[in-house]
C-alpha cells in the first residue's frame, strides 16, 4: 500500500498467493480452440441481499456483479494482486493524508455520460450520509468531515463531506481525518465506485437497473433466478473483455449448481459442493481449479444478544473454539482442501501472523469444558449455528456440531436458511440467537481488512456487535504508521486482543475449489476467489 509517492506498490506476501494461483487453473480442455468474444458465459452466484448499489453490497452475492458493473478509481491485477489505475491516471500523496486525484480522461457510463470528479465525491458523500442506510458507509469514515454525514446519533449536520473537494472534471482531492498509511488499497472496493448523475433521481430504481461504467453492462435481474450482462464496447478500462458477457446463475444448492456444471449447462462454479470435493478433480479433469484464496471461514456470535453479553461469555466461545477439531473435520469432511485456522486473517495475506489465536484454536476437549463451565455455560445448553443452505455448507456445520457435542454435552445443531439472501437478512438485522456462519474473503490484500472492517467498532461488516476500545486503540495506530509493513505489523497486534472476547470463532482458510465447462477456456482464478472475469473465452 501506499508510501509517500504515487501509487505503484506490491504486497509481497498477497503477490505470491496470486502468483501460485494463476497457475493452478488449467486453461485446458481445448484450449487451443477458437473462441467467439459476443458469447456470455454463465458464473455459480446467489441472489444479492440489496439492491445493486456499489455501496449497499458486502456480500457475494451483489459484490461480485457489482464490481463488474462499476469501475472505481484502482482495482488489483489479478495475475499478482498488485495495485493498477483504473478510472484513476495517477493517485499522488506526500503525507498518507492528503490524496490529489486525477482521472484518464475518455471514460463514460454505460448510459454515454463521461465519468468526472463530481462522480465519485458525490456518490461517495451519498454513500457516507446516514439517512441513505448504505451498509458500506462506514469505509468512508477515513475521510475529513464524516462524522458531520454521519454522526453516531442524531441528523446530520452536512451534506458532504468537508474532505472531498472537486478541482475540476478530472481532479480532486481526498483528505482523511487522519493518515492512514494503506488508503489507496481501499479505494480499489466497490464502495468507492462513482455513479452517474442520473442516479439521484431514483436511487431505488437504480438499484433494480443499475448504470455503471464497469466492463459489463446490466441487462436484466429475474430475482432468484439470474441477473445478465452484457460487454460493454466502450469501456476504456485495461481488462477488456473477451467475451460478450456474464450470466449470473442463482442455485438452491451448491449440489445443483455441480450438476449443471457436469452437464455443460453451468460454465464456471464458484466452489463446489462438499459432497463433490473428493471426486471433482477426476470428474472434471484439466478444467478442475484448485489454487489459493485469501479467504476464512468464521462462526460468529451475537453479542447484541444478553445471552451471549458481558465478559463471562468469552470463555464460553473460547471453550466453543476448543471444541473444535478442526484438523480432522478438514481432513475428512473437507478433503483436505482447506488448512485449520489459527488466526483471524487468512493464510497469504500481507500482515498474516500464524497461531494469533493462542491456545484457543486448538484442540483441547479438557480444557474446552473447563472454559463452558466457567463462563456459566452455553445459553439453555444449545448452540444452534446459522447457515445458508444454497451455499455447501450443512456438511461441515454438522461436524462442527458433532464436535462440540461430543466433546463438550452442549447440544448443538445447524440452523439452515433457504439462502444466502434470508441468511444475511437474519445476521444483518440482528434476529439471531445463536451463532451463525461468516466467511471473509479479502477486499484488498492485507490484514487490516480481516480485522478493522470486520472487528472495529461500528465497522460495515461487524456482524457480531463487538465493541473493544483496546482493539479500536491498536486499529488507530496501525492507520496512522509510516509504511504498510508497519501498519500491517500493528494489526497483528490488535489482532490479539480478539483471544480475549472471541467475537467469532476462526475455523479454517479457504481454497478455490471449482471448475468449469467445455464451454469455456481460459479460466483463471485469483486470490480473491474471482475467475479473471474479462479474460474468459467462450468457445466459438
């Protein structure tokens, strides 16, 4: 991330789990064959939880049609996941503080209008304003005059905010409350993305029929059933597409999806069934991926609940974490395609520091009922977790039970939603009881991404209602060091304050398990679990 000089910078660490990564997917299965670049191909996704709003999508679902409607002003390569310009010519700072923006110029919505500074500041002071209830304002909170837009109670006091200042069509200025050190990464999420002017004048309508300025433009959403785009011939970005679209396919079960991949009517999954994990390199041969993702699987607690309040509960997720084997649910249940967790932040990434669990990620049934016990017990001696049933996720769920009720007496049993929409409905609006399923795959690579936007407070993905003022504290001073590695060396730090209230439960660090079909040829996965969407050849 970002040092005092424009942005031209490599995460060493997140670089070399892409780097493996791009050469794991095989482009086999005909790869010499022709390709037709007006041909859609069709993804493995699931019903998006909001409208397609780039700020109201922090989940899969919408984030990953998102991010090929919109462009923002940087995006990471997918070959290494270093930084590149995108909408952004160059992104200058002298103080990790105060950022000069300029723009390429040529750039245009899918509705022909050009992309200028007025864009992005006013979608991001939008975003950031409380009264528009976009999940995704609290990444704005970096920037001057936030808390006027958003204040922690009350209405707001501005607009805008005072630190976004347009010079003209193709500058600006971004000046943040304090520095922070690694701020360019994060302008490569969806959040920042610009929208139209058009937007304003309907932004639940927009929501339906977005206008974005991505390599894809939207063509139509049957909710629950698929969303489809289309290429779009002027984009100016340097991932053109070679194809002429993306269907988004929405599945009931990872199961089906499989099904439909075998049969040449799914051309590329986004991970494949459990069921399937032990069989799926032979079924599919060289169209089989199997490469690095920086990515986590979590049980989260709600600790807006008083059942699971109040420092005692601590030691009952500590023991709850004991509980767990997770080596031999990997092993077995998972085929070994994914590595038992004992951190918070996933293997590969910049910043990632094995074993910041302590003892509490391993494998102890002794000490796990000592733990339950002290902390008075799990509430009515059942722990129920929450799950999306679409997503692949029962098999291992029942284990995670099976273990802590063998271990422990505590009953407990899987909680499915019809899907990932209902599942997030329940964690978002605070209707769950008990503990629920939450995966992490990284916005941008570092570790501050694993941590303050899931762990600080008030942050948009703190599922769990967690609150520390020592973790806040840490967060801040990692912000505000003098180099990435200095900031990510500080995360690691605030990391370990989460040992002590164990808001969630770190379980294991995912892979990309997929495929894909006959259909298709050059397939590439990243270290964000996205194919290389714009570089994928649909047969001719």
């Amino acid at each position: 991330m970002p040092e005092a000089t424009r942005v031209r910078w490599v995460l060493a660490a997140a670089t070399s789990v892409a780097l493996v990564a791009s050469g794991c997917g095989s482009s086999g299965g005909g790869g010499s064959s022709s390709s037709d670049a007006s041909k859609t191909f069709s993804y493995q996704s699931s019903e998006p939880q909001n409208p397609l709003q780039p700020a109201n999508a922090n989940e899969a679902g919408g984030g990953r049609i998102i991010q090929n409607l919109f462009k923002g002003l940087v995006d990471y390569n997918p070959t290494d996941a270093t930084l590149r310009m995108q909408v952004a010519d160059s992104i200058d700072t002298s103080d990790a503080q105060t950022f000069n923006v300029t723009l390429k110029s040529g750039w245009t919505f899918h509705d022909g209008t050009p992309v200028k500074s007025s864009n992005f500041v006013n979608a991001w002071n939008w975003a950031a304003t409380v009264t528009n209830n976009q999940i995704n304002s609290s990444w704005f909170s970096d920037i001057q005059g936030y808390k006027d837009v958003h204040p922690e109670s009350g209405a707001p006091t501005a607009t805008t905010m005072s630190g976004l200042t347009v010079t003209d069509d193709t500058h600006f200025t971004i000046k943040l409350t304090t520095k922070v050190s690694y701020f360019e990464y994060k302008l490569g999420y969806i959040a920042f993305s610009p929208l139209p002017d058009s937007f304003y004048n309907d932004p639940a309508g927009f929501g339906q029929n977005p206008v974005g300025n991505g390599p894809y433009q939207f063509v139509s959403w049957a909710h629950n059933s698929q969303v489809v785009t289309k290429s779009y011939p002027n984009y100016q970005g340097v991932d053109k597409p070679k194809n002429g679209g993306v269907v988004f396919k929405m599945y009931t079960t990872a199961e089906a999806a499989y099904a439909d991949l075998q049969s040449n009517n799914l051309d590329v999954m986004d991970q494949v069934p459990p069921s399937a994990l032990a069989t799926y390199k032979n079924d599919l041969g060289d169209r089989a991926i199997d490469s690095p993702q920086g990515a986590i699987q979590n049980i989260g607690f709600p600790l807006y609940q008083p059942d699971w309040a109040g420092p005692e509960k601590a030691k009952v997720r500590q023991g709850l974490s004991m509980a767990i084997d997770r080596a031999t649910i990997t092993k077995t249940v998972l085929q070994g395609s994914r590595a038992p967790a004992s951190a918070w932040v996933a293997e590969g990434v910049e910043g990632y520091k094995q074993g910041n669990c302590g003892d509490f990620c391993n494998f102890d049934p002794a000490k796990a009922k000592q733990l339950i016990q002290e902390g008075g017990g799990v509430p009515g001696n059942k722990l129920t977790i929450t799950y999306n049933a679409d997503g692949g996720h029962k098999e291992w769920v029942d284990a995670v039970c099976n273990s802590i009720r063998q271990n422990t007496g505590v009953d407990c049993v899987g909680d499915p939603k019809v899907d990932f929409k209902t599942a997030r409905a329940a964690i978002t609006g605070h209707t769950v009881t008990g503990a629920f399923r939450t995966g992490w795959v990284q916005d941008y690579p570092l570790n501050a991404n694993f941590l303050a936007d899931v762990y600080r407070t008030g942050a948009a993905s703190n599922d769990f209602g967690y609150s520390s003022p020592e973790f806040d504290k840490l967060a801040t001073q990692a912000d505000q060091a003098d180099s990435i590695q200095a900031s990510a060396t500080g995360y690691q730090q605030a990391e370990a304050v989460l040992q002590q209230d164990m808001p969630a439960i770190p379980l294991w660090y995912y892979r990309t398990n997929s495929g894909y079909s006959t259909n298709v040829q050059n397939v590439v996965f990243d270290s964000f679990g996205n194919p290389a969407w714009t570089q994928v050849e649909v047969k001719g």
